[in-house]
C-alpha cells in the first residue's frame, strides 16, 4: 500500500471539512424539506448516506492528521464537537486555511 503524505492528508482534512458541510445543507435544506412538505421520501437515503459518508471521513481524518496539525487535546475536543454542530466544519476549514496561509508567509 501506497503510504499517504502529511500534506495529502491535510488535503483530505481540508476538502472532507468541506463536504460534510455541503452534504449536510443537502440533507437539511433539500432531501428534509422535500421529504416532510411533499412526502416524497427518495432523495433520503442518498443525501444521508451522502452526509454519513463525508461526516465518518471527517472524523477519521481528524484523529489522523491530529499530530500534523500539533493540536492540544482541548482544541481536539473542540473539533470533535464542531462536527456534531451543523456546518461548524466550515469554521475548522477556515481556520485551518488562515493558519496555513500565516505559516507560508
């Protein structure tokens, strides 16, 4: 097997902070509206496996590039819980980035 590289997956981190939250506006604001104003019940399962998808990856790629990011257990928990809030992943992605871009200069 292919061994994985630090920045491929901060990569993955990164775009995985951003699907969850995309598939969780899909699920929230598409398939449940639909599903509950119209009774129309398909496009639940594939927006939830959509968004059970992206939310699993979140969090294993966040216990994975735990170390490359040096995060202390508190900022840890705090990312562990954003997943549970909807589209708090975004907030992680934007932070990651801005610290990424500070470290560059």
């Amino acid at each position: 097997m292919k061994n994985i590289s630090e920045e491929q997956l901060k990569k993955w981190f990164r775009i995985s902070c951003t699907w969850e939250a995309i598939s969780c506006a899909i699920l929230f604001l598409v398939a449940m509206p639909i599903k509950y104003q119209f009774g129309y019940v398909l496009p639940m399962p594939f927006a939830g496996c959509f968004h059970g998808f992206w939310f699993t990856a979140y969090l294993i790629l966040l216990f994975v590039t735990k170390k490359s990011y040096k995060w202390d257990d508190e900022e840890f928990i705090f990312y562990i819980m954003f997943a549970f809030i909807p589209f708090a992943t975004l907030s992680i992605h934007s932070k990651i980035k801005e610290a990424e871009s500070n470290n560059n200069l």
